[in-house]
C-alpha cells in the first residue's frame, strides 16, 4: 500500500469519523444531557460554599457548542487512528475485504478503547468522583486503555500462531479466551475508582453510564460502516461498480 493510498484513506477515515461524530452528537444530547443536568442539580443542591460569580461558560452553550466540539473534534481524531490502524490490519488478520475489514477494526477498537476500560472504570457524571484524585483516575484509566490495546494485540498475533496448527475457529476461541483471562488479571490487581457519593440518586449514574456507552458505541459503529463503504469504493472500485455497466465497458465494440 503505497503513501498516496494511505493519505487516501486516512482522509476518508477523518471524514468518516467527522459524520460519526454528529451521530454521537446528537444521541449524546437526546440522551446524555439530562442525566448530566440531574448530577450538576445534585451538586448543587449538596454545595455548602458561597457562589463565586458568574460562570465562564453557560450551561447551554456546554450542553450545545461545547459538546458538539468536543465530539466532532474526537471523531475526526479517532477517525483518522483507526484508518491507520485499517491500513495496517489490511490483510494481515485474514482474507477479509475493506468493508470486512473496517467493520473488525472498528470493532475491536470499541471493544479495547471503551468497553473494556469501562468494565473497570465506568464513566461517572458531574459530583462523582474526588477532585483531589482527578489526576490519578485519569492515568488508570489511560493505563487500562493501554493494557487492554496492547493485550488485544497480542491476542490477534496468538491466534494467527495457532491458526496453522489448530484452525481458525479454535486458535480464535483461545486467543479470546486469553484475552479474557489477562484483562481479569489486570482489573483484579488495579485501584477501584472513587466512590458513588450518598444520597446519588442511582437511576441518574445508570442512565448517564449508559449514555457514556451509547455514545462510544454509535460512533464506532457509524464509523465502521462508513469507513468500509468509502474504503471499498477506493480500493475495490470494480467490487462497487454496478453490474450492467461493468459488462458494458468489457463488452467488445460491434
């Protein structure tokens, strides 16, 4: 794959991830915002120090341009990652086409990139959480990000070393399992997050969870598909070309 294909693919990777992006826009404010308002009402309301002025920024314009920026912003980025990471899998894992292909890198980047540092550190709303120990949640929650890349790789390199001797089905049932096993071994053995406050209303910290997922999932999910079509047509363009029109231009001229 030469450079001119990689920038290729890179750009439609950030395109794609810029229109997966307004799709977890717009779930995160149907969904997402109004159990960030009820966390932000329950601070508030448990708030014992006098009001410090005028905020810098309105709650309305973080719930709209703020949060739409933020998205877009993360979309484009992770977009254009995981068109790399597409560039490099590309053959490597299987005989899959592009379309195949994006669809298993967006999944197994949501899986390592999300889920599993979620299972571990669940994403918590305004008012949870100390903000004395803001600074070491966030480095164990990139640690996890790490360990759960790096053990997704090396459970993708087991699995091509035990295809050849035991199959394709089994040597990827034990690359998942070891996958498995050494993320339980890491969640084990690091911290816990901080504690859920009392008197947190807990229908509030699950929606705003699930909402944290929702939002994770759609867009991988919107980038995946898009990703796929648009790598398909640049680099399997006979593969997109309609039927009639393939064997049109094979046809010889009478």
């Amino acid at each position: 794959m030469n450079s001119a294909i990689v920038r290729a693919l890179l750009v439609r990777g950030m395109l794609a991830g810029l229109c997966a992006g307004v799709l977890a826009f717009v779930f995160a404010y149907l969904v997402g915002e109004g159990p960030v308002d009820a966390a932000i009402a329950f601070e508030e309301a448990g708030s014992h120090h006098a009001d410090g002025g005028e905020e810098l920024v309105s709650r309305s314009m973080q719930s709209t341009a703020g949060l739409a920026t933020g998205v877009l912003v993360f979309g484009v980025a992770v977009g254009g990652i995981a068109a790399l990471a597409f560039c490099f899998a590309l053959g490597r894992i299987g005989r899959f086409g592009a379309r195949a292909t994006a669809a298993l890198t967006a999944l197994a980047a949501f899986l390592t990139v999300c889920l599993v540092p979620t299972l571990k550190y669940p994403a918590n709303p305004p008012a949870v959480g100390d903000p004395a120990t803001l600074d070491q949640r966030t480095a164990l929650y990139f640690l996890m990000i790490a360990l759960s890349v790096l053990l997704g790789i090396a459970a993708v390199l087991l699995g091509r070393r035990l295809g050849p001797k035991w199959g394709n089905w089994n040597a990827s049932t034990a690359a998942g399992l070891a996958f498995v096993a050494a993320v339980t071994v890491a969640m084990v053995f690091l911290p816990s997050g901080d504690k859920v406050p009392e008197g947190f209303p807990a229908t509030d910290l699950w929606e705003f969870r699930i909402a944290s997922l929702g939002i994770q999932a759609l867009l991988w999910a919107g980038f995946g598909l898009l990703f796929g079509y648009l790598a398909e047509r640049l680099l399997e363009p006979r593969a997109t070309a309609p039927a009639g029109r393939g064997a049109e231009l094979s046809a010889p001229a009478a």
